[in-house]
C-alpha cells in the first residue's frame, strides 16, 4: 500500500512542474524576441545620406552640371574684363596744389594696379577753371611730376579746357602757353560729360 503522504509528495511535485513551464517558456520567448530584433536591425541598416544621394544619379549629374556652368560663366567675366579697358576721369578746377598732387596720386595708383594685373586702364586729367594751372607753363606747382608720370604711364593723359585757356588770355592779355603734356579740348566739362556718356568712370579729388 502507498504511503499517503508519498502520494501527496508526487502529487504536489507534478503541479509545481505544470505551473512552472508555462512561465518558463514565456520567459524564453521574451529573451527570443529581443536577439530576432536585433538581428533584423543589423540585416537591414537604414540609408545613409550619402547612400540615398548616391542612389540619384540624375540629381547629382544635374548639380555636376550647374557647378561647371557657373564655373564657366565666372572665368568668362573675368575674360571679358580683362579685354575691356577700365577708363577713368580725373577731374581738377581747383588752382591748390595739394589737390593737383591727390589727383596725380589717384591717375598713378590706379595705372599701378591694373598695370600689375596686366589688365589695360585709360585715366584723363581733365582740367578746367583755376585747374588749369595745373597744366600750365608758367604757373604748375606740379610740371616736373606730370613729365616724369608722362614718360613711366602712357596711359595717363591729360586735358587742358581751351574755354578756361580763352578766358585766361583776355584776363591777362598775353598767350597762356601750356605744358607738351597737356592737350586742348574745346570744353573741359564737355570733354567729362562725354567720357561718362561712354562709360568712363568719374572722380573728383
């Protein structure tokens, strides 16, 4: 005869067993469904930015090209200006000295500049009212500097106003000679309003 409380041993085992493994295989389930995830996320990696632009060819093709146009139109203008000449007025009515040299200043500076960048320049000293001592014989504060400048920048020429010229010769009674650098224009102002309707650029020291 078995002994009761055997039974009720066996017994009460196989119950803990049955209550066990249900929670056992949940448990194993859980720990399954992690290590799937995680595998799934290492075979499918999401695109890079690279990657999806890489994935566009027609786009990158089409921002290849719009860099090479850009690139080209940029070395043109620079082409362009380089064969234009840069052409600039230099206006003086004043008889001070001081303002004769700025302008001398300003017509060297800007012929040194373009001379460096081997681009072409024309500057004009134009010179009108009591300016036109500046280019005057027997009155110039500045007639040694303006024939050195003459003879190291050819570019630089300069304008005597042959209405001021006129003036002065009633005004003093005598010919009012000018320097072999200076060339008479029939109107100095005339002679700035025309050169800007070209395009020169204009400067008043």
């Amino acid at each position: 005869m078995i002994n009761p409380k055997f039974a009720m041993a066996v017994i009460g085992g196989l119950a803990m067993l049955l209550l066990a493994g249900p929670s056992a295989q949940a448990q194993q389930d859980n720990q399954l469904v992690p290590q799937a995830s995680a595998k799934n996320q290492v075979s499918h990696p999401k695109p890079s930015a690279r990657q999806k632009q890489a994935g566009k060819p027609g786009q990158n093709h089409a921002i290849k090209q719009e860099a090479a146009n850009e690139t080209r139109v940029a070395q043109a203008t620079k082409t362009e200006s380089a064969k234009t000449p840069h052409q600039l007025i230099l206006q003086v009515n004043s008889n001070e000295p001081a303002m004769m040299n700025l302008a001398l200043n300003n017509a060297t500076n800007v012929a040194q500049y373009y001379h460096d960048l081997g681009e072409a320049v024309s500057i004009e000293v134009v010179t009108f009212g009591p300016g036109l001592h500046m280019l005057r014989d027997d009155t110039s504060p500045v007639k040694p500097r303006i024939e050195v400048l003459a003879m190291s920048h050819p570019e630089i020429s300069f304008k005597a106003c042959g209405n001021t010229r006129d003036n002065m010769r009633k005004a003093e009674n005598q010919d009012i000679n000018l320097i072999p650098q200076a060339t008479v224009v029939k109107s100095g102002v005339v002679r700035v309003m025309e050169l800007q309707e070209q395009g020169w650029s204009y400067v008043k020291p």
